[in-house]
C-alpha cells in the first residue's frame, strides 16, 4: 500500500506541474516564471498557450545537446541545458525558437527509457523554458542555452521518487517542430539507493598482417594505440590482454616496443586478463576436437611477462557471433573458469542487464559473462543507441539506465558488464566523462571484473546453447587438426631423440600463430601463414637420415650389416638402427643405441639372424629410445641362404669322420709288420760262421724275416728275391 500511495502522490503532483505554464502566464513580465520583455536574456518562462506541443514538421534544425548541468540533478539547483542549433537549409530561418521540455513522470523500465528517447511513446513532456526569437543563416549554426530555475523543476521530493525524467531541447518556428533531441534529467534525493555493480574490461588484441600492420595500429591514432592511452588514463577500465601481441611489439623495438612497455607499466595499476596466447579462436579449435591446442595456449600465457603482474589467465573471449556447446566443452576442458561473450549471445534482448549465466559441462560449470547490449554501445557507438548523440546526452543515458536497473526492486544488486569487442577504438572524451559519471552517480558502483563471478545464475540460460555454431570466417578443421598433428609429431621427435628442449623452443607460438581470431578478417593471410606454420614445424624433425647397403647377400645364420646415420639437426640424437625384413627368413632387429652428434655420419653395425633360404625386401628406419621413427624408412634386397655354411660344415664333418673310420679299420686288418707294431730289425753285420767254417765272401743274401721259419732257418721252397727292393715288393703283392 506505501508503494501505491506514493505513486498516486507522484501523479498528483506531476498534474499540478503541468498546470504551471497556466499560473505562470498571469505573472507580470520580468517576474521569473513570466512572460520575457523585449531584449531580456535568451533563457525565458513563456506563456503555456504560445508554446503549446508543436506539431511536428520536417527536421530542417538539427538539435544537439552540448550539455546538461548539473548532471545528476538534487532539489534546490537550478537546471542549465546547453544546445546547438544547426540550419540544415539553404536559406536563412528566421523565428527560430528553443524550448526545453520536462517530462515529470519516472520511466519504470528500459523500455520506458528507449520509447522517450525516440518518441515513439508519444510523450512529449511539459515546456518549461524557451529562448527569444532566433535567426539562423543558411548552414550555420547557433548555440542557446536554456536555465531552468530550482524552482521550476517541480520534480516530487518523496522517498523513492529519485531516478531519469524524460528532457528535450525542441527547435520551432511558425508553431511547428522543426527539430529536437531528447535526454534525461536525474533526479537525486537525500536519501540511500541501491547500487548497481559494473564492471569494465576491454581485449587488447592483435590485428592481422605484418609488423608494419601492428606498428601503425600501436601509433597515433591506431587502435591499439587508443587502448594504450586508454590503460594509461582509466586504471578502472580492465584490459583483457593477448600476451603474444605483447612480445611480438616488444621484439619489433620501434615505436611498438615503447607502447609495449607504456602499457605493461599501466597494466600493473589495474586488475588485467592474460587471454590465451595470440587470442585463440576457440570456436574454431573445439570443431576440431582439438582442445589441447587452447590447454598450450593458456600456458604460454601463463608463462608470459603478464604473469609478472599477476594476470588473471583462466577467463577468455569467444569470437563474435553465436557460441555453441563445443566451445564451452573446450574452454572448461582447458581449465577456464569463465567465458566473454557477446551481448546477445545468451539473450535475445540486447538491452538485458544479466548476471553471469553458469553454463555446465562435461567439466563443471563455466561462468559466461554477458555484457550489456546497450550500456556497451554506448561507450563504442552511443549513434547505435540515440541518433545524433552526443558526450551529453550519451553520458545521460548512461546514468537514466543504471536508474532503472537499480530501481527495479530486485532483492540483491544488478551485476552489469561493460566489454567492447575485439575492434574498438576508443574515443578519449567520450570514455573519460562516461567513467566519471559512473564514479559519481549515487546508483552505480564500479567493482573489478573477478567480483562479479561467484554469483552465476544457475538457472537456464535465456537462450540455449547450439549444439553446433561455425561461423563461416573461422579456419577450416582440417588445418587445425594439421597444426595439431604436426606439434605432436615434432614434441614426440624431440622427446625420442633426448633433446632437452631446443627443437620445441617456439613451436606452439608457431603453430598458434594461424589461430588467432584476428584472422577471420583475412583468410587468404591466414592460409599463408598455415602452410609456413607446417613447414616450419616438419623441418624442425627432418634433420636425421639413414643410408646402408643397396642390396645384400647373407650365408651364414649372423650377419654384420653397415649402416650410417646422418644427423643435419642442430641438436645429438641418441637413436638406433630398427631393421624389419617383409618376410620371416630374416628375424626383426633393433640395434644398441648410439647419440650422433650434430652434422655428423655416425656408422652403426647391425647383426642380422637368418634363418632360412629366401630372397627378401627389408626396410630400415631410424628410432628413438622410445621406439619413435625418426627418419624416413630406406630399403634394400637381401638374398639370404644360411644352409650355404651348414651344408659345408657337415660335409667336411662327414668325410672327416669317414677318413678316421677308414684308418682304424685297415690299421685292424693289417695287423704288424716288419714296418708296423713291434717289428725286428736283423743286425746290420751278418752272424759270424760256424766254428771252424769258413768266412763266406760271395753268395746269396742273408734271408729277411718273412723268408726265415719259426725256428730261424730258410725256407726251402721259398726262392731268394734277387734284390732286396723286389722282396719288400713281393711281400706288398701278398699282403
């Protein structure tokens, strides 16, 4: 009931408002609230029947508001409204009126804001104060200003009266409107009101191109160089910074370097975002399935100068346009503990203010901050919310939304971000007095970033995930999974052949580099630097070859083979020699292991074990200690027949034995001889005669052995040999 009475108090007295005009047009000229005298000041109450609403006509006078003071207004202070009044025609306007409009009832909703605004509401609000007939020369333009006293405003003093009413600076001539732009007045009581939470982060990211490229956005003028400045002006602007963008100026060591360095200085002073390096698409690396290419990411970030100033590196930015379920499933897979995503990616109101939405996955929940639609744009492209707007009336708006958000009732405050896109460019001036409002209005507080997560809604989103978004500028799966594959092959050489970390030096900021999202601008850039990547990464493990035999003959069961190792690396390989015969005559080998020292041959011996007769094609390949190939695979033919040996060493084997089995045998059947066993060699010198005999001197010989009885005497019907050669030989012929 309190609440409905004092809305009807404020109705009630916003008609005896409107009924002012009507009492102020019996006050004397000159008497504040009356009628202007010839030749008084340019800011006049008027008679309410000379200003009557106008009826709308061609807008031949643009009307900007150049300002509105106080910008927060409290009661007792006087309303003072600067405008601009530009002559769109050819020809001079004569009888030219300003006339300031208040329109006394509180808008409820944004809504209510964006209907005023643009007049489709129909309000017009009540003329309060006017300016003295105006002459405007073709194309030329004239400034008026317009005060409304304290006591005109009129404006309720009851408890919760306070937030926007609708004000208009409207040009007339000849009782018809001939231009107007619209405002808001605040309205501040003398009591507490809620606050609005608002947090503001901007990406500083890189473009795509050379370094000519990064050197003239970093320059006067450029973006990146506004965002410096920015960094410098504003420590309550948070930056979400791509740490690669960073190193790349400070190696460039020209006017990129001094902003490198400008703003890390300013970083330090603020709450800062390290995003993952060179500012991965994650969109286009969760439709590849390769997740572990936004894990690297997010660790060279962590490893980067920001880490130096404690950068917060576990929040990161999808590109513009619809978010999907795989993206999200990839940014918690990698460890993000919350997602940046476009106004109106999770709702179909631009203008909804939300806190940050739990969105779950197969790896816990992910907080996906969800900026402002309207808030935003007015710091980026305040045109896109008022036409014709300018620093005023951007910066009145600004505080006439955060007044209703905070007036809405709501049992805890709004949480709100502000997050321009990756291509903003911001206005100095414009920036500057939207930060100041905001420190000063009594219904907004601004609060870093990390303080708005923690309070997710975990209700369902206002528009549900897609199950799967490509937009068309993102790269292609087919070249993310080749830089994929390509990094996991190079980490995998280097690892096998013991390489403590020379080759992998710069390989992920290599191959990361063709997925940023600054590319989606430039596709036939992007290609380039692809194919660079991948040639870039399969030289880094092409640096070792094999060279052995052309061909090859194998007689024996194991077989000394000759290989080289050529090593072209920068770096020693420990390898060994992996030899693997297409058939199963040569048996699989893998030799001991040897470390070839950088640009050397280094000779490898390799014993092959043969087991059968075949001819066979045999492949040979260089591998790691881990049994990684890593070199490409040479061949050669093998003629293998290790019988060859065995046969030849059973035949000698065989007649050998033979040989022996032959000797003993004969050696039995012989038996002794005078040449053989135990023989009796006769005494050289013949017996001496019988006693008394003669001493013979010629005749036969004296008897061998073999013509000799057993009892020593000849044998009678044995002739004597002639000669003693052809009795041995007569002997042989018996035997």
């Amino acid at each position: 009931m309190t609440g409905l009475r004092h809305r009807l108090t404020g109705v009630a007295l916003a008609l005896l408002a409107s009924a002012s005009p009507l009492v102020a047009a019996a006050l004397p000229a000159g008497v504040p609230g009356g009628p202007t005298s010839a030749g008084a000041a340019t800011t006049a109450v008027q008679p309410a029947a000379a200003r009557a609403p106008a009826a709308p006509a061609a807008p031949i006078v643009a009307v900007q508001i150049d300002s509105v003071s106080p910008t927060v207004l409290e009661p007792g202070q006087d309303l003072t409204v600067t405008a601009t009044l530009t002559n769109q025609t050819a020809k001079q306007l004569d009888g030219v009126f300003a006339d300031l409009r208040l329109n006394r009832f509180r808008p409820a909703s944004r809504d209510d804001l964006e209907g005023w605004v643009t007049g489709s509401s129909g309000a017009v609000g009540t003329w309060v104060v006017n300016t003295g007939s105006l002459s405007i020369p073709p194309g030329g333009q004239t400034t008026v200003t317009l005060t409304l006293p304290a006591s005109g405003v009129k404006l309720s003093t009851l408890a919760g009266s306070w937030g926007p009413r609708g004000l208009a600076v409207e040009a007339v001539m000849g009782g018809s409107r001939v231009g107007i732009q619209r405002t808001f007045l605040l309205w501040m009581l003398d009591q507490v009101v809620p606050q609005v939470q608002v947090g503001l982060v901007a990406p500083v990211t890189g473009t795509s191109g050379d370094l000519a490229a990064l050197t003239q956005a970093t320059g006067q003028g450029g973006r990146l160089g506004a965002l410096g400045a920015l960094a410098q002006a504003e420590p309550d602007v948070e930056m979400a910074v791509d740490p690669a963008l960073l190193a790349t100026a400070t190696a460039d060591g020209g006017g990129a370097k001094a902003w490198a360095q400008q703003l890390t200085a300013a970083l330090a002073r603020r709450d800062t975002f390290a995003l993952p390096w060179g500012d991965l698409d994650l969109s286009a690396v969760a439709h590849a399935g390769r997740p572990e290419l936004l894990s690297a990411a997010m660790a060279l970030s962590a490893s980067s100068d920001l880490a130096g100033i404690n950068a917060r590196n576990d929040v990161v930015w999808a590109p513009d346009g619809a978010l999907d379920q795989p993206t999200v499933d990839a940014a918690a897979a990698a460890g993000a503990r919350a997602i940046v995503v476009g106004p109106t990616t999770l709702q179909p109101d631009k203008g909804a203010a939300t806190a940050p939405v739990a969105l779950g996955t197969g790896h816990g929940s992910v907080a996906a901050l969800v900026p402002d639609g309207v808030l935003t744009d007015l710091f980026t492209a305040p045109d896109d919310v008022e036409a014709g707007a300018t620093t005023a009336t951007t910066v009145q708006r600004l505080l006439a939304e955060l007044a209703v958000l905070a007036h809405d009732g709501s049992t805890r405050p709004h949480d709100v971000l502000i997050a321009p896109g990756r291509s903003w460019t911001p206005d100095p001036a414009l920036v500057s007095a939207l930060m100041d409002a905001l420190r000063s209005s009594p219904w907004s507080r601004i609060v870093p970033v990390s303080a708005l997560l923690g309070a997710e809604d975990e209700g369902t989103p206002r528009a549900a995930l897609a199950a799967r978004a490509v937009d068309p500028g993102e790269l292609a799966p087919g070249e993310v999974r080749a830089l994929a594959d390509s990094r996991d092959a190079t980490i995998a050489f280097a690892h096998a052949i013991g390489d403590g970390g020379t080759l992998t030096a710069g390989l992920d900021q290599t191959v990361l580099a063709p997925l940023s999202v600054a590319w989606r601008a430039d596709p036939t850039g992007r290609e380039a630097l692809v194919q660079k990547a991948l040639a870039t990464t399969t030289a880094a493990r092409t640096g070792l070859s094999l060279s052995g035999p052309p061909s090859l003959n194998v007689i024996s069961a194991d077989a000394p083979v000759r290989f080289v190792v050529h090593n072209a690396l920068k770096v020693p390989a420990t390898v060994s020699v992996a030899v693997a015969p297409h058939k199963a005559c040569l048996q699989p080998v893998r030799s001991d292991t040897i470390t070839a020292d950088p640009g050397t041959d280094t000779p490898v011996v390799v014993h092959l074990t043969a087991i059968a007769n075949c001819d066979v094609q045999v492949d040979a390949r260089l591998v790691g200690q881990d049994g990684t190939t890593v070199s490409s695979t040479v061949g050669f033919s093998a003629r293998v027949a290790p019988t060859i040996e065995n046969v030849g060493t059973v035949v000698i084997g065989a007649l050998l034995a033979l040989g022996l089995v032959l000797g003993i045998v004969r050696t039995v059947r012989r038996g002794q001889s005078a040449r053989r066993g135990d023989r009796h060699v006769p005494d050289a010198t013949p017996p001496p005669p019988v006693l008394g005999g003669p001493m013979p001197t010629d005749g036969p010989a004296a008897p061998t052995d073999d013509d000799a009885s057993s009892d020593g005497t000849a044998r009678p019907d044995t002739p004597a040999p002639a000669d003693p050669a052809d009795a041995a030989a007569a002997h042989d012929d018996d035997a």
